[in-house]
C-alpha cells in the first residue's frame, strides 16, 4: 500500500512518529517520509539517528500554521496525524493550547489534505476521548468526530480514518520512563492510586497495529486496538523490584486534576456501532449512514460487552508485565 508513496507523519519526532518512521522505512519501501513537527533540536537528533537516510524529509512547521502545512502536503498520498498537547496536566492548565493544536491544527490537516488530494488521512486518537473528563480528551474528542465527519463532504476524494489507541509503553513523559529517572535519582517513586488501571502495549506492536488498520479502512471507521491493562500499583511493584530496592519509598501524591481511576476504549453510547473486527481490533462504524462500511463490516459479529475498559481487558500480572519492560531496549540500559 506505502510503496512508492510519499508519506508526511505530523508529530513525527515523538514516540510513535519515530516508530512509524522507523517501520515505513524498513518494511514499507516508501518514496519518500517527510516529518513534520515544531522541534528543531529533536529533528537534528533523529536525523542523525537515521544516519541521514535519502527517502526522509523534515519539515519544521506547526499544524496551527495551515500556509506551512499546506506545503509540506504537496505531492502526499498519505498524512499520519500524531501531532498534540497530550499531557492530561499541561492541557488542563493551558486550556486554549490545547484547543489551538488539537481541534484547529486537526482541521487544518482535514482542509490541507483535502486541497492537496491525499488519499488517506489516518488520526492518532486516544482512550482519553472516550467520555471525556479531562480537556486534553474533550479536545481529542472533538479532533476525532472532526476527522470522521470529513468523509461526508461533498466531492471529497480523501478519506478519514482515526485509530484509538491506550498508554504506549516508554513514551515520552509517560510514567514508566518518569518512575524509571525517579528510582535513578532519589530512589523514590510517587504513586497517584494505586487501584488505577491503565491500557498498556509497547510502541513496536501499537505502531504494527495502526498500519494494518490503515490497510484494511475504507474511510470513516475508528479502529480501537485490543490492548491488556495493568495497575498502577502493579507496575510501581514491578519498576521497584527492576530498579529499586529494599530502601525504595513510594510517595502517595493523589489522583491528579482530569485523571480517571480507569480508561475505556469503547463506550457505552458506542458499544452498538462496535464490531469484533479481528483479534487485534474492534471497529465502530460513524453516527451517519454509509452503505459501504456497513456492507463491508457487516459478516463481523457485534461487541458484546457493556464497554471496553482497562477493567474489564486483560490485566497484566508481575510476570507478564516484567516480561513487557525487560522487552524495552531503552529501559534496559
């Protein structure tokens, strides 16, 4: 599907913008990768990384500036949308940026993409748009419903297909790596609660699983990923027996301004547009009518549960999650 194409990834000096590059270059064989995002000194840093590879392009630009991302879509079949403010506490603490890059920049890439004929457009979405509690999510959210609605319009050639995803292991300011630096350096840990749940996979497989959805859409689907969960007491348990020792304190500090106890990844309201897609995937189809996805998923057998949750999907036990962390190169060394 990506060979020979040229492929812009927003954001694409992040975790997963990294990954993608990474799995785009290696397994896809693409004409071109251009990178885009606002960080000069991370671009220098994964371009050396890369070792100057010929087929990627970086393109310093915001998704806020619609004149420069206009330009950097010349030419593009592809956009990976993984550009945001994502950071539940920095977002509920300036609001309005996370409502200029999340919503506006969002609908910049729909006007953009559209103008310049791409032929997909595929949205980074999150756990946290699911019945939003904090602003970082409502803001998702709207991003979400922005790009899925895009496929109504008239003469559009351009297709619009989000991919919700939970906590990805070892992105950055994620609590593994913060834990991690926090045993390092004062040989602590602060817990919020250790009851919460969280959705939990590792960047390699998340980044897989979006390529593969990506292949099989049609447009206006939101592929959730089937992901297992752990507990924040879990995996504080976990870090300290890797990382600590008998002397290690944990820090009680208390749930955080907009965090849930536990994150869901379908909904209630959604659970009857939901299909059991494969083994890795569910689908829910949009609020409108489309004959075509309905025909197309219509053999797939509808989701039974109430909701998908990180309380009701796999939990990682000790075992199972030290399996995970030790697979992490970067927390390994």
């Amino acid at each position: 599907m990506f060979k020979n194409s040229t492929i812009l990834v927003t954001g694409g000096t992040g975790s997963w913008g990294h990954e993608l590059v990474s799995q785009l270059l290696e397994k896809h064989k693409p004409k071109e990768v251009r990178v885009y995002s606002r960080g000069e000194h991370k671009q220098w840093k994964m371009k050396r990384e890369f070792d100057n590879h010929p087929k990627l392009n970086f393109i310093i630009g915001d998704v806020r500036d619609k004149n420069v991302l206009s330009f950097a879509m010349r030419g593009v079949d592809y956009v990976f949308h993984l550009a945001a403010l994502k950071h539940v506490p920095i977002c509920e603490d300036n609001g309005w940026e996370a409502v200029l890059t999340n919503i506006y920049g969002t609908q910049n890439i729909i006007e953009c993409a559209i103008e310049r004929e791409v032929r997909k457009v595929i949205d980074a979405s999150t756990d946290k748009a699911v019945a939003p509690y904090n602003l970082y999510g409502v803001t998702k959210a709207c991003g979400e419903k922005l790009m899925i609605n895009a496929n109504k319009l008239s003469e559009c050639q351009t297709k619009f297909v989000a991919i919700r995803g939970g906590n990805v292991v070892g992105t950055a300011g994620s609590v593994i790596p913060l834990f991690k630096e926090q045993l390092a350096n004062k040989n602590e840990i602060t817990v919020t609660d250790e009851r919460m749940t969280r959705f939990l996979m590792n960047t390699g497989e998340a980044i897989g699983l979006v390529l593969k959805a990506v292949k099989k859409s049609l447009g206006g689907e939101i592929f959730v990923m089937r992901m297992p969960a752990t507990k924040l007491g879990t995996l504080a348990e976990v870090m300290i027996k890797m990382f600590g020792d008998k002397k290690t304190k944990v820090k009680k500090i208390g749930v955080r301004p907009g965090e849930k106890m536990d994150e869901v990844l379908i909904s209630r309201d959604e659970v009857g547009r939901a299909k059991v897609f494969s083994d890795d995937y569910f689908v829910i189809l949009p609020q409108y009518e489309n004959k075509k996805l309905e025909k197309k998923y219509q053999p797939c057998k509808p989701l039974k549960l109430g909701e998908f949750s990180s309380r009701n999907t796999k939990i990682l036990g000790k075992r199972e999650l030290k399996k995970v962390l030790e697979a992490e190169e970067w927390l390994m060394k």
